[in-house]
C-alpha cells in the first residue's frame, strides 16, 4: 500500500474508477426521547454518478481553499481516502474539520 497526498491535477473520475463506495446497512443508531436506540433500518449505500461529480467538487473546493487530500493506494488504484479543510476551528483554532473518510468496499 502507498500512502501520499493526492494533488489537483490527479483529482477526476478516472481516480475513483475502481472505487467501490458501497455499504450494506441493517442497523441505524437513533435518537428517540433524549435515548439512542438501535434499529433496524436496512439500506444500501451507494454512490451515484451525481454523487460522485458532488464529491470532485468538494474534494476540488477543499484543494483550492487550501485544505488537503490523502489516499491509499494498492497497485496503483485508490482504495481509501481522507480530506482535511484549511479553515481553523476550535476555540483557539486548534482542529480541521476532517471532511471526508473512505474506504473501498472490497477493503
């Protein structure tokens, strides 16, 4: 596996085009009465071409705005992702928001 930041000029569908971003869910956590709860609530999670044209704009925003973009890669095909925005947060500006985490299905 490698490990490396994820430059603009790389960032177009053809990176994501063996990712898998798909998830099989049978149990939600809910609130309910001030309570978390646990419930069945089955669903598949998977990215649409929509979605991922969202995720490029983001990820390409992130990019621009000064934050930055990790992946892993296997053979030289992505299998996971993270990305960190730039803006300070916290009360003295000591966190990132950490934007988004991914993993390949077959992962």
């Amino acid at each position: 596996m490698e490990y490396r930041e994820i430059a603009p000029g790389e960032l177009d569908r053809a990176l994501f085009r063996h990712f898998e971003r798909r998830q099989e869910v049978t149990k939600c956590r809910r609130r309910e009465n001030g309570v978390w709860v646990v419930r069945d609530a089955p669903f598949i999670d998977d990215w649409s071409e929509d979605d991922y044209r969202f995720l490029l704009e983001c990820l390409h925003n992130t990019l621009q705005t000064g934050g930055a973009l990790f992946g892993v890669f296997d053979g030289g095909t992505l299998k996971g992702f993270a990305s960190v925005e730039s803006r300070p947060m916290g009360t003295r500006g000591q966190y990132r928001e950490l934007s988004s985490l991914h993993v390949s299905a077959e992962c």
